[in-house]
C-alpha cells in the first residue's frame, strides 16, 4: 500500500468527522470508491455512494459545509501531533484485521512510531469503579509489563485503565492511551494531567476529528481499536456485561489473545472477568505469565534476538539512542539520553522502537544491546519464524 | 464380583494393619494370591508372595502376633460401624480405579449407602491455613451443593475442609468425612465434635485400622480416597505445592472433574489454585457450576429424572422414606421423617440413596419425587444415557 497524497489525506480527514468509527458500509464504500469520491458523494459534490439512503445523505449534506479538514490538520500539527492514514509508514497493520470497520485513519499526539510500538504492545482494561485490589493489580501489571520491554495499552479511563497507564509510566516505560474523543479533548476531565503525561512519554491517539465529545457508543467502537492494536487484552477487574469483557472478546475474535485477572468469586467487580476465564480465556496472575503468551506470538511478533531491519535503515534519531546504549551491560534510560544528547523522551520511544525492531532488549531498568545487534545488516523479515517459538527473554 | 466370605474379609481387616494404604504391591499380589493366602504369606505361615524382600518380610513377622481382625471388625461393630471390601453391595466402585492403589476396604461410620452416596458426590478441599475468604466460600459451597443433593466430601482437616463440612451439614445436607487416621481416631482433635456430627448425618470412613495415626504420607494417600471416591474435586484455596493440588491432579488422572474457585492474585493462598487453573481445570465460582459440570458427567451419574433401580429392589427403610414422600411439591426431611416414623438422620441417608437411585429429587430445602418415580418398575441402567446429557436440577 502507498502512501496516500495530501487529498485522498484530506478526505480521509473530513471523513472522520461526517461518519461514525467503525461503520462497515463506510469501510465498503471506502473500498469501492476510496476516500476522495466518497467524500463527494456524500457530501453532494459527486455521484452519492450505491445504496446510501436518502435520509443519511441528507445528514451529510447539512453538515458538509461545517467540514474544515485543512484546519483540523493544522491544528493537530500546532498541537505537535499528525493524522495517520493506511499506507502510512507508522500505520498499524494490525488495524488492518478489523477488516470494513478499520478506521478511517488516527489522529496521533506523542513521538514515537504508532506502528512499532504497536508491534509490542498489550492493552490492559478494566472497571472504571474498580476496587483498591483491582487498582493495585493493574498498576503492578503496567509497570511489570513497562519493565519486560512491553508498550501498556489502555483507554485512559479511571479505575483500571488509568491505574495501568500510570504503572507504566512510574516504571519509565511505555503507554498508549485510545481515546473515544477528540485528541484536544481530554476524558475524563480528572485525566488531563495523566493525558498530558501520557502524551510526552508515550501516544494518545483516537479516531475522533478534534472537538469529538465521548459517546456510549463511541467508548464501544473504540473498543476494538485497543482490540486490534495490541497482541493481547487483559481484562483487570470486570462486571457482567462491561465494556472491557467486550474489548477482551473482541480481542479473541481477531485471533489475539484474551486473558484476564481472577478476583474473589464474592466480589462482583470480578464477575465478568471469572465469566471471560470460563468462556475459555487464559487465566493470568503476574506481567510474567502475560508476557510470556503475547511473546509467544509468531506472526506479528518481531523476532526477540537480532534486528529485523538492516541498521542502515534506521532514521537518524533511532541511530542516535542506537549508538548511546552501553555495549556491555547496558544502561538506564537518562544515561543513554545524555550519552545521545536528547530529550528522555525521545530517547525512550526511539529505544521502543529499537526494540521493536530487534536491535536493544529491556531488562528492568536497563536498556541492552540484543544478542546479534551490533553484527547483523541482512535481517529475516518478521513474518518467517516458527509461529510456535517462545519468547525467552 | 461376589461378596466375600467371613475368611476374606477377616484377612483383609488385618491387611489394612499390616501394610500402608496405596502400595501398589501389596495390590497386585492381592490381585495373583488373594487377600488369605497373602496374609499367610506375610505373617509367615504360607510361602511368601513372589519377590516378597527379606526385610518386608521380617517386619510383617513380628507384626504378626498383634494382629487381632477379629478384635477390630468387633471394635467397629461396637461403634456402629462396618468395615466394607471390594464386592459388597455397599463397595463404591469408583475405588476400583485406582488399580491396585485401590483401598484394601474402607472402615466406615454412619449409616448412608457408601456406594449411593459416592455416585452422587463432589470432594471439596484446600489450605488447613485458609483465609476468611476461604472458609467462607467453603462453606457457601458446601451449602450450595447440599441444598442441590451433592454429597460433600472431603478430608475433616481444620480450614476449607471443616468448613465445606459444616456448611453441608448446615444446609441439612449430606457430607463424608474421608480420614487419614483410624475411623476411632477423631482428627484433627479439635474436629472431634463436627467428626460427630458427621458420623451422625453422614459418613466417615478410612483405610487405616482403628487406632491408626495419621503421619505425612498418609494424608497424601487419603487424598487419592478422595479423588476416587467424588465425580470432581474442587480446590477453594491452596498454595503452591500444597496437599489439595495432589488430590485435584489425582482426579484429574482419573478423568474426574478437576475445579478451582479463583481468589486474588496476591493472596498466596490463592497461587496453589491459579496454578491448577493454568493447567486446565475448570474455574468455578458457585455451587451451580459445579453441579452443572459434574452433573453432566455420564459413565457414573444415574439418570436425573427417574430411578434406575425397581421399586420393588430397594430395602424397606428406603421403601418407608419414598412412601413418605409427599406426592405434590415435595416435602421437608422433618416432615417426611415424621411420615415415614423414622428418625431424621436414617430418613436423610435414605433420601439421599433415594436421589442417587433417581426416585427423589432436593430442590432446596425440600425433597420431591422424581418425575418418573411413582410409575417406573422397569428402569433403564445407569450407564446407558449419553454421556453429553447435561443435569437439570
């Protein structure tokens, strides 16, 4: 897939704001026409979509004239952030398997490559209205799965999903935070702070045009992009019926894997999660157990050993943390960042992604060259070893 | 197989003296020389069983002299007591698959069927050094499962198991103590009045000869007595390596249900049980699905609705307690003691034999007859149903 040009690029913009996440009939339309002609279509500036009902198009039009897809473009720029389409090089992949209900494209604040840092990611969800057991599980997994190298996914919501955000950013590590609103609209308003936090050392990202206000359905539909993104969901603390065990089933749906934290049997705020393990989802105690299932993945997993891309085709800022790391032993994030003469942040999301692409290895605290980092230039591409190869690290 | 004779079961009586519960030895030799000619040729006045090692045998001798079975079957008689061999009527068959592990006889106290009781029996065990939680929940199991006409089984120990007990016992229930000591050796001592209660409304029984002690090696033996005996094991709490976890693993090497009620990951407590649960027993939560899962089971359950026996075969105690079975809506077993002019804890035993033959059923606290109780003469076998046939209690 290419990359797409500054119209089809614009499109895709405006389309974010005439349309619901997760449409199917938009995803076909999409296909059929692609985004240009059907932002016409619907609009009234084109021939309208097949089979697009009248009282929709109408919609559409009342609401063409209030589509602004330059400005919100340079909005999301002047907030130092960036809109990301399919064919881009940071695009997710994985998105891909959602299938006529992939996003249109994401609106992205934070460095560090979506793409990369998705590779080695799992979401941690949960009860808004969790217990002090629920929180205190989640922020341990955050920072345990933080400290073994792993990207913590969540939806920036109270309870679990912020408890995880903040473990793994008090372990120095990764986060990315999905939201059901616009990137400017911090939800909820008690997660700013933690937002903005989110957004220097990590990514908050959405499906939301800028000023997009949070829905039940929206929370739902966004769902499945924390589904989608990561290699596996780990469902904290749940009711029946929560929107986390949809997450977790959606998961399972994509062929990801599902895995969820056992609680009390008297205490209701486990009752989803207990239901999620009887439906056949993998019971997990510590980051360990989680890391050691989403590792053993094949087919999205980058290779644990040796990189995946030839050195030579690291950007320069990647290059830069590259050559900072310490050859032997390692060293702590603020070390390489000085030893490369950049910001922490920057130095930390390129050191994700370096690990992403096989080159350094996280352990605890310290970043390490991995085994053949330093020797190899024609790497294996990801997709050809064994599906069944277990992590070791 | 045929009931043994008075010889065979005097031999055995002191087998159970003379060797340890389990020794897959002293079974097969039971197997080629029966238990007679064994105990002659252990004790020295038969030739010795083939491959029989000098020091076994030197031991046995000087056992040999204070071996009195006929001073322990009349010590137990006394009791109240039995002691049952493999082709009693009462013997439950389900022992017969522990090969030649199997018990050598079960000393037994309390007057309900042991083989009815078994095949409708669930084993309820964890940690002596439970938690709140723990106990708790034993309890509202061994309830739950009583009130649903489970018999709960499990190992009298302080903790989980006296708790399960209790909690059988409160509900009206039917539970088995399953010792590790001698049926006269109340264990632990300050269990010595709940043991009475058991005896009373229930059962308690052992492979150990009165006066027997219980040492390390023999609760592990004990807990596969109680693997064999139940149609699943549940585990409520248990640390790693604990002695519960062995009796779960021994259900599920014989094909029995293995279940495992989930506590919080950071409970210590609760790791013995996660860990059984990542093995691949089934977590549950309440005694509802416990019943659904054991109650689906096939090769050992009767029929759910209707007997599997004639009327005319049962005993006349069983008789005069179905009789007193109010036609319509069931009855209390108060009531129907009071009907039948029977006491409340031979009414019970006989109700619960009744629900194990299919012409009763438990809803509650209330007994009823089973659908095709009153006109069935001409039942069909129990091992015949399709074994996918899910309970609908």
């Amino acid at each position: 897939m290419t990359a797409p040009g500054p119209d089809e690029r614009r499109a895709r913009a405006a389309l974010t704001r005439l349309t619901e996440p997760g449409d199917q009939q938009v995803g076909r339309w999409l296909r059929e026409l692609g985004p240009v002609a059907l932002l016409r279509g619907l609009t009234g500036t084109g021939p309208p979509p097949p089979g697009a009902r009248a009282d929709r198009l109408a919609g559409c039009h009342a609401r063409a004239a209030t589509l602004d897809p330059d400005a919100d473009l340079a909005a999301v720029t002047r907030w130092g952030g960036r809109f990301l389409c399919p064919g881009d090089i940071q695009w997710p992949g994985q998105l891909d398997d959602l299938g006529d209900a992939r996003p249109l494209g994401l609106w992205v604040r934070g460095c560090p490559d979506v793409r990369l840092w998705a590779l080695r990611s799992v979401a941690v969800v949960g009860a808004r209205a969790c217990t002090d057991y629920g929180s205190h599980v989640a922020a341990l997994l955050g920072a345990g799965l933080a400290e073994r190298g792993w990207v913590v996914v969540s939806g920036a919501a109270y309870g679990v999903d912020g408890a995880a955000h903040r473990g793994a950013l008090a372990a120095g590590g990764a986060t990315v935070a999905v939201l059901a609103s616009g990137i400017d609209v911090p939800y909820p308003r008690g997660h700013t702070e933690l937002l903005d936090r989110i957004t220097e050392q990590g990514l908050v990202l959405t499906e939301l045009p800028p000023g997009g206000h949070p829905t039940r359905s929206r929370f739902v539909l966004r769902n499945r992009v924390i589904a989608a993104l990561t290699r596996g969901t780990v469902v904290v603390e749940a009711e029946y019926r929560s929107g986390s065990l949809v997450t977790a089933r959606r998961a399972r749906e994509l062929g990801r894997h599902t895995m969820g934290v056992p609680g009390q049997v008297t205490s209701g705020l486990s009752a989803g999660v207990h239901e999620l393990l009887r439906e056949g989802a993998q019971l997990v105690t510590d980051a360990d157990e989680i890391a050691e299932l989403v590792g053993a993945i094949g087919d999205l997993a980058p290779p644990r050993r040796g990189p995946v891309v030839a050195r030579d085709l690291l950007d320069t800022t990647a290059l830069r943390a590259l050559e900072a790391v310490p050859g032997r032993g390692g060293g702590g994030t603020e070390l390489i960042a000085r030893n490369a003469g950049m910001g922490r942040e920057r130095t930390l999301a390129s050191l994700y992604e370096l690990q992403a692409l096989g080159f350094v290895e996280r352990r605890g605290d310290l970043w390490q060259l991995a085994d053949a980092a330093s020797t190899s230039g024609t790497p294996k591409p990801p997709g050809r070893r064994p599906p069944a190869r277990r992590g070791g690290a």
